[in-house]
C-alpha cells in the first residue's frame, strides 16, 4: 500500500512540476514575441522619423511611383508634342496662304488687305522666333563644381550639389535648373532662368494669332459651317433618290473635292484656333500674374507656405525677388530704356536675362524701388 502511494505521490510531484515548465516557457515565449514586437517597431519609427514630416511629406511618398512614370513618359513624349505643335501650326498657315488669303485679297478693300498681310505675318514671325528660341535654348544650370563665390541656400538632395536661390531640380531633365519654372513638354525643355522669356513670349503671341484668326474668320466660319451642313442634307436626298429609284426626279447638285475641302478647312482652322486661343490664353494669363508678382510657379506655392507661417506668428512675408508690377515687368523682359519696349518686346530680340541665375542683385533699372526682404 505503501508502495503504491509513494508512486502516486512521485507520479503527481513530477506533473505538477512538468506542469510549472511549461507555464514559465510559455510566459518566456510571450515575453520574447512582446520584445521584438516592440524593437521592430522602434526601429521603423526610427527609419521614418523626421521633425519635418508632414502630410505633405506623406502624400509625396506615396505618389513617388506615379511621378516617376509621368516623368520617364514626359521625357519620351517631348519630341511628339513639338512634332504635334509644329504640325498644326503649319497646317493653320496652311490653310491661310491656300484658303483665306485668295479670298481677302479678292473681296476686302485695300486698307484691310494691307493690314491683315502686315499683321498677320508680323504675328507669324514672333511666334516661329519665340518658339525656336524657347526650344533651343538651355534654361540655365548651376555649376557642375562648387565656387566659392557662388551662393547656395541648399544641397540638392538629388544631386548632392550645392543649390542657388530660386534653382530647383527638374525630375525630366535630372538636373538642377536656373530659376525653374516648370518643365513644359510642348517644349521638351526646361523654363528657367534664359528661356522663360522666350516661353511666355511665345504664349502670348500664339494667343494674340489665334484670336485674330478666329474673330477675323468668324463670318467664314459660319458660312463654311452653313455650307457643310447643306452638304450633308444634300448627300442624304441623293441616297433617297438613289434608294426610291425614282429617276424622273432631278438629282440635287453635288459638290466637288475642293469645295469640300475648301470648308471643312475653314471650320478646321476656326475650331483649333480657337480651343487654343482659350486654353493658352488662360496659361499665360496665369502667367502673367506670376510675373507681375516676381515668382514663378514652383515659388508661388513656397511663398504661400511661407506667408501662412509668418501670419500665425504675427509677420508679414514679402517676396525678396519683387521690385514692384512694373519693375518686375522691366527686369523680366530685360526692358532698361523707352525704347527697349519696341525693340525688345515688339520685334524678335536675343538679349538675355538680367544676372547669370546665381546671384539676384538689385537691377539697375529698379534700383530706387527694392523693398526690405522681410518684415519682423
């Protein structure tokens, strides 16, 4: 009996004490998972903690993968959309000298003959320059090696290059760009600091072409429109005599190759010029106001952060690079004397921007209206 309860009792001892290990490895176990849990997640706080984030910084990581296809795509597609430009722009001139130009030259007066010959290629002539001149010249980029006389307010993070005021890195062209503006695919070229003349020039030119066209072509246009639609009814009668059979009847007249051609040209013509007219007009309108406040369009969206900082904290931001609306007009069309409004504005010109991109010292004819940078 003895026996048996001796056993019993060591049979009992060794489970509970089997009972006690594996109670202290599960606790161990459970510790062990908690730890690393914890380390892991410090170590991706770690990895991603900066006091600069925001969600701005959250957003622009997030679309990373979709810049990066927008920008390999406009990198490609730049040379299409120059063909394309240059295509229809010549299929309207086109259609001018074949089209429109017979037809005034045989119905309107002298006076507006002589007008729309003097304008219209006057237009014609600052549009082909500007667009040339924004195409092939390089918009301005900082120095592959560092000078000491170079002022950087920043390392590109791209680059790992020092960064002048007002530069910026361009993702297409995978460089830093001279007072960027923006890359313009209808270019293939950057707008910065020596070709953004040239590009705001050509903006409005264009504008100015193609609200000529289509307010002088708008009699034209309706009568062109008027015709193809007779056209059209007048191809459904044939198809219903065709079908009746009904031979007694006269067929309608028909129109030949070139008449329709000669229309539908016109309404081609009116239709393009003007979705242009709206659609570029409003670009340089923007522009325009960009350029009456001295920023371009990357700095507009800086300054806006920068002006909101400094109202919460009582300040007033002003932007450094503003020398007043009609200063900033002078610096950026290079104008210095009266009569540079005629031979710089008005008539095809080369002369280059105010200072080199690196340094932004007051010009000589804004001098007297530099303000302070910014106001404590």
């Amino acid at each position: 009996m003895r026996t048996h309860r001796r056993m019993y009792s060591a049979v009992m001892r060794l489970f509970l004490k089997c009972l006690r290990i594996g109670q202290r490895r599960r606790f161990w176990l459970t510790r062990l998972v908690g730890q690393l849990w914890r380390y892991g997640r410090l170590c991706l706080r770690s990895l991603i903690f900066n006091s600069f984030a925001d969600g701005d910084t959250a957003l622009d990581a997030l679309f990373e993968p979709i810049y990066w296809l927008v920008d390999h795509v406009t990198r490609w597609f730049g040379v299409v959309f120059v063909a394309l430009v240059i295509t229809l722009t010549s299929s309207v001139v086109c259609i001018v000298y074949v089209c429109l130009l017979p037809l005034i030259i045989r119905t309107y007066p002298i006076g507006w003959i002589f007008w729309h010959f003097i304008y219209g290629h006057w237009n014609l002539l600052m549009i082909v320059f500007h667009y040339y001149m924004a195409i092939t010249t390089q918009p301005g980029y900082p120095p592959q090696q560092s000078k000491s006389d170079v002022a950087a307010v920043s390392i590109c993070r791209k680059c790992i290059a020092p960064k002048p005021a007002r530069t910026h890195h361009c993702s297409i062209c995978n460089r830093c760009v001279l007072k960027m503006d923006h890359h313009c695919p209808w270019l293939n070229n950057c707008v910065g600091h020596y070709n953004h003349r040239y590009f705001f020039s050509f903006m409005l030119f264009m504008t100015m072409g193609c609200i000529y066209s289509s307010v002088s072509g708008w009699d034209m246009f309706w009568e062109a429109y008027a015709a193809i639609e007779k056209m059209k009814l007048l191809d459904k009668e044939r198809l219903h005599v065709t079908a009746n059979q009904t031979y007694s009847q006269t067929p309608p007249p028909t129109f030949s190759f070139r008449q329709r051609a000669f229309h539908k040209s016109i309404v081609y013509a009116w239709v393009l010029c003007s979705s242009v007219a709206l659609a570029l007009g409003a670009l340089m309108l923007w522009h325009s106001v960009l350029i009456t406040r001295g920023e371009t369009s990357i700095e507009r969206h800086i300054n806006r952060k920068e002006r909101k900082r400094l109202r919460l904290k009582g300040k007033v931001f002003q932007n450094p690079y503003s020398y007043g609306p009609l200063g900033n007009w002078k610096v950026f069309l290079g104008v210095e004397t009266q009569r540079h409004w005629v031979t710089r504005v008005l008539l095809p010109s080369t002369h280059p921007p105010y200072g080199n991109g690196l340094h932004w010292d007051t010009p000589p004819c804004v001098a007297g209206q530099k303000t302070a940078l910014l106001a404590i």
